[in-house]
C-alpha cells in the first residue's frame, strides 16, 4: 500500500517542489527504485512494496504524478 508519507517521498523525487524528502536510506532506495529493472523491481517489491508501487505509479501511469499528490493528501489507493 502507498501512505502518504511514501507518496509525499516519491513525489519528491520527481519534482523537488511537490511532496518532502525522505531521509538518507529511503531517498537512496526511492533512486534505486527507479533505477531498477523489471526483474530487480520484482525483488524490491518483496521489502519494499509501497515504494515499488508509487515508483511505478509515477514512471508508468500517465496519470501516476496526481495520483500520488491525491495519496500525499491523506487518502490511501493502491495501483
């Protein structure tokens, strides 16, 4: 599931203006996330599931960024 405080921190990432920064492990694994192939994804999901579904929310969907602003406003939606 995404929380807020995930979609705060991937939004981030994408746009320094929207959202907040993470701290040092989850603003280097978000890059990770992102970085990653499919398969690598894959095993990330396993520890990390609600960063690999915002990460893929907003590489993926064409409307992933305001779905994240939606989910960093407080309401809970998974992929």
């Amino acid at each position: 599931m995404i929380t807020p405080e995930i979609a705060n921190q991937v939004l981030h990432h994408f746009n320094p203006s929207d959202g907040y920064p993470a701290g040092g492990f989850v603003t280097d694994l978000i890059a990770l996330i992102s970085k990653a192939d499919p398969r690598n994804k894959a095993r990330l999901a396993i520890g990390f599931g609600g960063h690999v579904q915002a990460v893929l929310l907003a590489q993926e969907e064409v409307d992933g960024i305001d779905r994240l602003k939606y989910i960093a406003a407080g309401d809970k939606v998974t992929r």
